[in-house]
C-alpha cells in the first residue's frame, strides 16, 4: 500500500489512507461474524459507524451494543485507534519496529500526519506516542477496571474498562455500554475523572506531551540548589511556545466550560438542577471535557437551557489541540484569530504571543482555515435544514456543530436523520477529522496557475 500512496502528494495520501480504512471497516463492521443476534443495521449504517469510528466522533445511527458481537466490538474499537493516531503514524512506527529506515518523504509524511514541524528527534518521538499511548490508555482501563469488574463481572468488565479507555483517549465517544453513554454513571467521581484524564491527555497533542517529557527530564537533572518556585519557573519558560499556549488555552476553555453552564443549569431540574453541590459540578467539568471533541454524554443535551447550548457548539467547534486525537478548528488556530482580530482591533503592528512575534504566514493560514471551517459549518447546516425540515432548527445546528467537530454528542436526533441528512453527516465527521484545509489541498490542483499582479484598488468595507 505503500507503494500505491506514493503516487499521491502527502495531503493526499493523509486523505486516502483514512478513507481506506473507512472502506475496509464498513466492509468488517457488515460481515455476519460482527453482527449481534438483536442488530438490525443495514450497510449505510455500517459505512456510517465506521466513518465515524475512524475520525472518532461518536455519533450512532445504531446502538454499538445492540449492532456488534464481541468481534464487532473489538473491530471498532480497534477502528477508534487507528483513527487516533492516524494510519500514516502506525505505519511508520511498523516501519521503525522492522528496523527499516525512514525514507525522507517518509518523515515528511509522518510529520504533516501528526502535525509536527520539525524532524529533529523524530524517531523518538513517534515512538513515544506509542509508549505513552498504550502507558496512558492502560492506566486509564485499570482504573475503570475498579468500578466495572465487580459490578459487570471480570471479562465483560476488563473488555468494557479497555473499549472506554481506547475511546476516551482518543476522544471517539463510543462506549459498548447501552444506548444512554454514561448517564449512569453522571455522578460517578471514578468513571467521570478518568473518563476526562484520559480525554483530556489525548486532546492536548503529541508535540506537547514530548515537550513536556523532554523538559521534565531536563529539570529533574538540574534541580540541585534550586528552590521549589524556581523549579517549576524554569520548567514553564523552557517549554515551548506551543506547548505553554495549548496548556493556556485548555485549562481557559475547560474552566469557562464548566463554570458558565454550571450558573446556567444550577436550578434546572432536567440536567443538574437536582444534584449536590460537588456533583453539580463534577456532571459540568465532565461536559466541558468532553464537548472538546470527545462526545461521551452523561446528561440529555436536549434538556439544557439554549443558553447552554451556544456555550457546548462554541466548545465544540474550537475543539482539542492540533497533532492530537481532539477534532475541531483547534485551540492555536483559534488563538490566532483571537490575537489577530486583537491587533487589528488596537492597530498595533505586531501580534505577540508570550513575549514572541508571530509571523504572519501562520496568522494567515489560521484565518483561511477559521474561514473554511466556518464555511463548511454553515454549508453543511444549510443542508441538514434543507433535508430535515420538520426537526428542531436548534438540535439540526447541534448535530452539525457535533459532526464537523468530531465530537459525539447529540440531542437524541442522529438515528431520527433521513439518508440524505446522514450522507451530510458523515461528510461533516470526514473533513472534521482531517481538517478543511487538508481536504481543500488534497484536490487535484488546476495545471499552469499563473499569480497574476494588477494595479492596487480600494473597496468601501465595514
């Protein structure tokens, strides 16, 4: 196969290995050896979960657990970890398992799928995704294994406590659990603090988690003589513009995320209205975790006040962090168009970010992509109205918002959609996980572009 994506450019070949292995999921998912006795799926439904297990999203045409056999399961769940971490990246680290050395288009490719801009320890550090991947998604499944062995029994509660750990990690939303996700369990401090760790972790991309292992090693090793303060003061100035950005804008968005909804919800009886205090607050972190492309529900969104609403399809469509398992536009490309409407705003002549001057190339690219997100966004509702007249005009924009950020959540509506609405759908998941630029960029491009140069002209604007 390989050689067969050689013959396409490195966006291209991103975009056709996840649509290959939508194909041959569909096609393992529809075999009889995958269905349960109760499975009444047909193949569009088939070719919808795979979609939307391999750009990890989470949205159901039909119940996971009442569709699949154990083998089904297994099936998608490997399915959810091939779409996290990418074919390309599994790929490549098979490649330095064989101990076959890289080529340099190779780690060209291996770099744009996990957005990496640097060669320099690459090996290293796609190895390293691997270790801390299956490190942290094993965590993760013994700590779930606590609540669920004894109340689910030791092979149905192992498997399920791996499905949700392969899941939350790479912020797919799919659980083998029943129709209604984690409602059971909202108020459950174990299951909702995992569930969001793991989230959370494989949200933040993998450039930052080597970052931050590079330079924790670099402290502990020179931490003689210093005090406490001054530790981890060196620590944060030695990481990397990227990785103090995303760390900013996670922790700014997850505790917005929580707090705003909570003083909405606070007296709402059909969300968290009849809760104590702390699991008030538990059920809305979990919300504000997982709205940022994860899609496990542990409460029923078309329940919430409207208000709230606004507040999770903001969360939704800003997403996780870039490199990562999170959907989404990203939270540095949506710093970007925060600091450049900033600097436009008060006419200054640079952007700066953390005492460094942006260039102007990457505020550029943040734009056309916020562009053709919002674009794309607003296309695709377009459709799902035009296609579904007599539903909900606020649970339609949910569902987009939903499908485009890969997230997962929905307000009870994604099995109600006609043929059409799911076709948009599942289109909405497959640039959501790539990303609108790289679809845009993997189209056949128009021989002999000419970048023609006229004479300068004004515009009345504003």
């Amino acid at each position: 196969m390989r050689r067969f994506l050689r013959n396409f450019s490195i966006t291209q070949q991103i975009v056709i290995s996840f649509a290959l292995v939508i194909l041959i999921g569909t096609i393992l998912l529809s075999l009889p050896i995958s269905q349960a006795s109760t499975s009444q799926a047909q193949l569009l439904d088939h070719l919808f979960m795979s979609v939307s297990m391999v750009c990890v999203t989470g949205l159901s045409t039909v119940p996971l657990a009442e569709t699949y056999n154990l083998f089904g399961q297994i099936i998608s769940m490997i399915l959810i970890q091939i779409g996290g971490l990418g074919l390309m990246t599994l790929i490549g680290f098979s490649v330095l398992k064989l101990k076959k050395a890289l080529t340099y288009q190779d780690t060209i490719l291996l770099e744009a799928s996990v957005n990496r801009a640097s060669a320099v320890d690459f090996k290293q550090f796609l190895t390293m995704i691997f270790k801390f991947t299956f490190l942290i998604e094993g965590s993760i499944a013994l700590l779930l294994m606590i609540q669920f062995i004894p109340e689910q029994g030791i092979p149905k509660g192992i498997f399920n406590s791996i499905y949700l750990a392969v899941s939350s990690f790479c912020n797919a939303g799919f659980d083998p659990l029943g129709r209604s996700s984690l409602i059971a369990y909202q108020t459950n401090w174990l299951v909702n603090l995992t569930i969001s760790a793991g989230i959370i972790l494989g949200g933040l991309g993998f450039s930052v988690w080597f970052d931050i292992y590079m330079h924790t090693i670099k402290t502990f090793n020179s931490r003689k003589n210093r005090s406490l303060r001054e530790i981890i003061y060196r620590f944060w100035c030695g990481l990397e513009i990227h990785t103090r950005a995303v760390l900013i804008m996670t922790s700014s968005l997850i505790s917005l995320g929580t707090i705003i909804p909570l003083v909405i919800e606070w007296s709402n009886p059909l969300s968290i209205g009849s809760f104590s205090v702390g699991n008030k607050v538990l059920v809305s972190f979990f919300q504000a975790v997982t709205m940022r492309t994860a899609g496990f529900s542990s409460i029923s969104y078309e329940h919430v006040h409207p208000a709230s609403s606004i507040i999770y399809m903001v969360q939704m469509f800003i997403g996780g962090s870039p490199g990562g398992t999170a959907g989404g536009l990203k939270t540095t490309t949506f710093l970007m168009v925060v600091l450049f409407f900033h600097h436009q705003v008060r006419k200054l002549k640079h952007i700066n970010l953390l005492k460094r001057t942006i260039v102007n190339e990457l505020v550029e690219r943040a734009s056309v992509i916020f562009f053709a997100f919002t674009l794309i966004l607003l296309s695709g509702f377009f459709l799902m109205v035009l296609f579904e007249p007599t539903k909900s005009f606020q649970a339609l924009l949910f569902e987009t918002f939903s499908a485009l950020g890969t997230v997962g959540v929905s307000m009870n509506l994604t099995a109600e959609l006609n043929r059409y609405s799911q076709f948009v759908i599942i289109l909405l998941m497959f640039i959501g996980r790539l990303g609108p630029l790289a679809i845009f960029l993997s189209l056949p491009a128009k021989p002999n572009r000419v970048d023609v140069r006229y004479a300068k002209t004004n515009l009345i604007i504003g």
